[in-house]
C-alpha cells in the first residue's frame, strides 16, 4: 500500500483516562527520547497486533530517569519574587 493511500484511511481514535501526573512524567520521558504520544501508542499498538502480548520494555536509562525525577522534584518547589535589593539582600542573609 502506497503511503498517500494508508494516509488517506480514517484513523481509530483511543481514549484513556490517566492520573495526571503519571501523564505528565510519560510524556517527558516520550519528550526525551524523541516521540510523541501518538507516536508512540501506534507502535505500542502494532506491537501488540504483531506479537499478541503487551510489550512493555521501552524506557529511559537509569540517568535520564534520575534528571526526569529531579526536574519533577524541582517543579513543585515554591517561588520566592525578588523585586528589590532589599529583597535580595534577606534572601542570602536568611538563616533558615
């Protein structure tokens, strides 16, 4: 089948309902190696065609899971604004 014909068949939609911080990781460990949702749920699915089992041995190596998880970490630290010198200056001289 020529590529023009296949990219003219109607596409199946699949919907899932995911915890949103389970989608938020997935998708920067997607992001990280360079796909995208669809992507990737399209080759889980052929996967599945071809094979009849769930495949489940894409991942990310044991450094870039360490950089996904710090990043996370960092994400729910809080925010402090330094609008003034005054600001900045009891932002270093803080003891806590």
């Amino acid at each position: 089948m020529s590529t023009t014909v296949k990219s003219k068949r109607a596409q199946g939609r699949v919907q899932a309902n995911v915890d949103p911080d389970v989608k938020n990781m997935a998708e920067d460990v997607i992001k990280a190696v360079g796909l995208t949702p669809t992507a990737v749920i399209n080759s889980f699915y052929r996967k599945i065609a071809a094979t009849g089992r769930i495949p489940l041995d894409l991942s990310l190596t044991s450094d870039q899971m360490a950089d996904l998880e710090l990043k996370n970490a960092i994400k729910k630290l809080p925010v402090k604004t330094l609008q003034s010198k005054k600001d900045i200056e009891e932002f270093f001289n803080d003891e806590d």
